[in-house]
C-alpha cells in the first residue's frame, strides 16, 4: 500500500511542478494535468538520467539512490508547496464569503450518467483484478519495463527489440513503480492505465466546469466518453500503453478546440503541452501531433502566428517538446531496425497504389468504423456535422476536422507501412480509433452546450417550423 502511494505522490507532485501555468484552472482541472504531465515527466527523467547522464538511475548503486531519492525529495516538495498555497487560498478573506448555493435539480438523465459511470468504474476495479492479458502487453510493454527493471533503467538494452523506436514513456513509468514495489508484477502495471484515465476525466471535468457547464451536462458527457467505444473498457485495463497516449493527446485537442472557440491564449497553451508530451507515448506520436497542429493553424492561423511571436511562449513550445526530440536525437546516435520508418519503401507503396487493393483497406475501414457495436458513439458524428453546418462553430469544425484527420492518417499509414494482411484487415483499428471517442463527445458540448451554437441551431429549428 505505501508503494502505491508513493508512486502516486510521485508522479502528481512531478506533474505539479508545471503548476504555474495552469494557475488560471480550477483545483480538479489542476489536479488532472498533474496527473497526466507527471506521467510523461517522471519517465522522461529516467530515461533522460541514463541516456545523456550515463546514470542507472533504477539501480542500486549510489547514483542510482541518490537519483531516485532526488526526484521523491522534489516531487514530495512541490506537492506540499502545492497544498500550503491552496489551503491560504481557502482561508483568503476574499473566500471567505461564499455565495449562496442554489438547488440543483436532480434529473433521471444525470442519475442514468453517475450509474454508467460507477458501473465503468466497477468493470475496471474487477478488470484489472482479473487474469486477462493482450498480445502487445507482453510482447513490448512488459517486456520493455521488465528490461528496464533489471538492468537498472538500462534503455540502450531496449534498442534490440522488434519495437525498439518506441518511445520509453510507459515502460519507464512501470519500472518506477517495479522498483518503489519491490518485485516485477504485471499486476502493478495493471492500475496504471486507469490512473492515467481518471486523470484525463478529471481535466475534462474541471474543463467544462470552467466554461460553466452544468454537473449533470458534464455527467453525461463523461458518461458517452466511457462507454461511447467497446474498446475503451478492454484497454484500460490492460498493461498497454495506447490508453496512456489516448488520455494525453485527447485532453490535448479538446483545450485547442476551446483556444479556437475563446481565443484564450492560455488554453493553446495547454493544448500544446498535452499534445507534445502525448509524443513520449507513442512511436507515431510526433506525427499525430503534427497534423493535429497543422489542422489548428487551419482554424486559428492569426492565434499561431501570434503565439509564435513571443520568446516566452516559443520557449514553452519547445521545453514541452524535449521528451521527444530528446529521445529522437537518442535514436539517430543509437540506430535501430525497429519502427515504422524502416517498413516504408517506394515498391511497397506503388504496389498498392492499385485500386483493387486500395478498396478492400477502405472497405474494411468502413467496416469496423460504422460497427456500431463498437463504436456507438460514431452515430453522433453525422448530427454533429450537421449542426457544425448550421451553427458554424469553428470549435467544432476543428474537432470534426482531426476526427476525419485521423481516419486519413490511418489510411496512409496502412497503405505505407503495415503489412498487406494488417491493411486489408484493417488491423487493431478499433485501438487506434480509441482517440476519436473524447473528441466526439466533446464536439456535444459545442453542439447542445455551447452559447453560441445552440442558439444558432434553436434559431434555424424555429424557422423551419415556422416554413411549414
């Protein structure tokens, strides 16, 4: 139990030393993203400490010691600092009057939402309980945190394997927790997915709240994100590191959709370090990352330009990128025959440039996509188009946008460099869609919720009625 717990302290009071600038946030939404950047930032430290140290920093030598009880002593501080400043915050005089609260009406709607989400809670308590594994979960990242276990935090042994280009984020965050547990488990990597995801519901919680939206509208939205994919309850209790990636990078867009919608430079802000600290979790990562960036410059090229004007904001964009242009600058010193990169050859791709070929990989794309036993929540996405056309909200727009992004982005990548069974079959889609769930969800909230929108579209249902 005290492992545990210190392995959680950890990770939030490393999270917690971005705190400054999210100091505009409420207390969960601040909480979340502690969650979410301690994640990346304490594996990074260990991979950071070995690679351009030279430091074992999971062994027990001496250095490796002080290294460890270095990063406990920091985290634990900033957790304290963190505390001190919000118990003065609560017994400032200018808190000390509280409004009057109001009744909130409970609603069937709301109570249906708190169940499915107790019962999603539920289903990931018995889960990560029960002997269930997946193929992957062995085949790197446990494989991976296992390496890193036993030979001190040793990331050079990881460049012979067949995944030997990914990124160390997750593995690294299981070896911590191997070494503060005292033995390597899988069952203590078990809890770390659904840590990751109560971090991503809590920022997208504190968000909506900041923007004024109702307890029981929030319940709701959380409700449709948890059970609006089949695969969403499979994964996360899983030892797997595609849902770590998905609950950063998700949080990531939906803060850029809100940069589109208020112009707030602070939510870019944040949408920018989610999205680059998402690319220490995945080996496509940094492309994902990209074209999502790329599509907000579409809607918002005025709020980049200027963003990118000032020194102080640039030198936040790029100190959110060290993890992964640290770790590729590790992989050009340290070559390796892993990866997506070394699939990609001219004859594969003039192969299937044919359209015989490149009709069976859409076609079982379509297929898996309109599953909606899989994805149910897909059935929102044609309402939501339609109300982006009548309410013309660009924060809608944009998410809409790197929804279909996403479809194109995976189309590429299986006509370029999967293998010809994987493309015809689509193959593991349903993992890899996992991160259009958020989204749609919460293209809702600027559909049905959002000011502007939903007048616009209670406007044009008016008129309609009033034509016949």
């Amino acid at each position: 139990m005290i492992p545990t717990l210190l392995f959680i302290l950890t990770v939030i009071g490393i999270g917690l030393l971005l705190d400054p600038f999210f100091a505009h946030m409420n207390r969960l939404e601040r909480l979340g993203l502690a969650i979410l950047c301690g994640s990346v930032l304490l594996p990074f430290l260990l991979f950071f400490a070995n690679a351009y140290l030279l430091i074992l920093p999971l062994a027990k030598t001496g250095a490796g010691v002080f290294f460890r009880g270095g990063v406990t002593v920091l985290a634990l501080a900033s957790l304290v600092w963190f505390l001190l400043r919000e118990i003065h915050a609560l017994w400032a005089p200018a808190r000390s009057r509280r409004a009057p609260r109001q009744k909130t009406k409970v609603r069937i709607s709301a109570l249906l939402s708190a169940a499915s989400l107790l019962a999603f809670a539920a289903f990931v308590i018995i889960g990560i309980h029960t002997r269930l594994f997946g193929w992957d979960e062995y085949s790197y990242w446990m494989y991976a945190a296992k390496v890193l276990t036993v030979t001190g935090g040793n990331v050079h042994a990881l460049l012979a394997n067949a995944y030997g280009s990914y990124p160390p984020g997750f593995p690294e965050l299981v070896a911590w927790n191997n070494v503060l547990q005292g033995d390597i488990s899988i069952q203590h990597a078990k809890w770390i997915a659904p840590f990751y995801f109560l971090g991503a519901l809590t920022v997208e919680w504190g968000l909506f709240k900041r923007y004024r939206l109702t307890t029981n509208r929030i319940l709701i939205l959380l409700a449709l994100t948890v059970w609006g994919c089949q695969s969403y309850d499979l994964f996360t209790i899983l030892a797997y590191g595609e849902m770590p990636y998905v609950d950063l990078y998700t949080p990531g867009v939906i803060y850029l959709a809100f940069a589109v919608r208020t112009k707030d430079s602070r939510d870019l802000n944040t949408g920018v370090i989610l999205l680059l600290f998402s690319a220490f979790l995945r080996v496509d990562g940094w492309m994902v990352a990209g074209f999502t960036l790329a599509v907000f410059f579409l809607f918002s090229a005025r709020q980049t330009r200027s963003a990118l004007r000032e020194k102080k904001r640039l030198l936040i964009y790029v100190s959110a990128a060290l993890p992964i242009l640290l770790w590729n600058f590790y992989l050009f010193h340290h070559p390796t025959l892993a990866g997506w990169g070394t699939r990609l050859t001219l004859s594969r791709v003039s192969a299937r440039l044919p359209w015989p070929f490149m009709s069976h990989v859409l076609g079982a794309m379509w297929t898996t996509v309109t599953n909606l036993r899989v994805y149910p929540i897909v059935a929102a996405y044609p309402f939501l188009v339609w109300a982006a056309f009548a309410s013309r909200s660009r924060a809608l727009w944009f998410l809409l946008a790197v929804v279909f992004a996403q479809f194109a982005y995976l189309f590429t990548a299986y006509m370029t460099v999967f293998s010809s069974f994987e493309a015809l079959h689509a193959s593991s889609l349903d993992r890899y869609l996992l991160r259009i769930d958020p989204l749609i969800s919460a293209g809702l909230y600027f559909a049905l919720y959002d000011e502007k929108p939903a007048k616009a579209l209670a406007t044009m249902s008016q008129a309609r009625h009033q034509a016949r």
